[in-house]
C-alpha cells in the first residue's frame, strides 16, 4: 500500500489544471487546523472564500456507484473503508462549523462537471468578514478579479488566450 498516492492523483490534476487554466489560484494539499486540535488536508483549498474541495477515490471512499467490496480479506477492507467514510464526515462537519463550504468530487466524474460544481461553490460562498475587506491581504489568492489581483471580476487574469 506504499505505492498509493495521498495527492497529486489523475483525477485531481486533472481539475487543479482546469481550475489554474481558468485564472483560479488555491492551495493545494493545504492543512487547516481548526478548533479543537482537528486537522483536515483538503486537496484545493481557496483560502479567501472559504472553499474545501476533496477529490474522494471510488475505492478508498466506498463509492455508491463504483466502490466494491472486496472479497479478499473482507475483515481488513470492510473495517478500513467504513473508517475513511466515517473520517470524511467528521472532517466536512469540522469544516462547516469553522465556517467553510466543503465540496466533495468523485474521481468518475467528468471533469466539465466537477469545475461547475467547484466554480459554484465559490460563487456562493462568502469568506468571513468580506463585507468589511477592502483591500487584499496576504492569502486572497482565490478568484480572479478579487482586490489586489490581475484581471476583472469573473475573467482570468492575464486575459484568455484566443486560439
């Protein structure tokens, strides 16, 4: 089980290009330490709006479509993968209460899906005390056209190219 990647997984690279090609800047494999000692290692965080976006494994997050129980050593996977589902729900409802919106990804779902979904989730969201900002500070790397970044609201920054 060495040989299991933690990050930088297809399906994840694939969506981090996607969301980088379109002028969206985030923090990959980013540790947040929220209250009460939890941690949470989100695959792409966007810091600014508050956003946690996990790409989950049909296996290793026992997929309602695709994720099949092994025959082999059923008293090792059974336990091990009802623990990993067990873990994405403490950590989705760790990040709720400190205030993020958490979106999870299947890695079978096409990519054009999983940017919608990920690009509504920062629509929606509003990071804490954005009312009152005026100014970008440190860590406002998430959309393009926030305050102190290239680009106009809702556009890439750096233009896109034609062609």
């Amino acid at each position: 089980m060495r040989a299991i990647r933690r990050t930088d997984t297809k399906p994840e690279v694939a969506l981090r290009r996607a969301l980088h090609h379109q002028g969206y800047r985030f923090r990959k494999d980013y540790r947040l330490d929220l209250a009460d000692g939890k941690r949470v290692r989100p695959d792409i965080v966007f810091t600014a709006k508050h956003v946690a976006v996990f790409v989950d494994g049909c296996f290793w997050h026992a997929c309602p479509e695709h994720g099949g129980k092994p025959a082999a050593n059923a008293w090792y996977w059974e336990p091990k993968l009802r623990r990993n589902v067990e873990r994405d729900r403490a950590s989705d409802a760790a990040l709720q209460a400190a205030g993020w919106d958490v979106v999870r990804i299947w890695e079978h779902e096409p990519l054009e899906a999983a940017v919608t979904t990920v690009l509504a989730a920062l629509a929606s969201s509003r990071a804490p005390g954005a009312a009152r900002r005026g100014t970008a500070r440190p860590g406002d790397d998430d959309k393009p056209g926030s305050p102190g970044i290239p680009g106009v609201a809702g556009e890439p920054a750096g233009g896109q190219r034609s062609g």
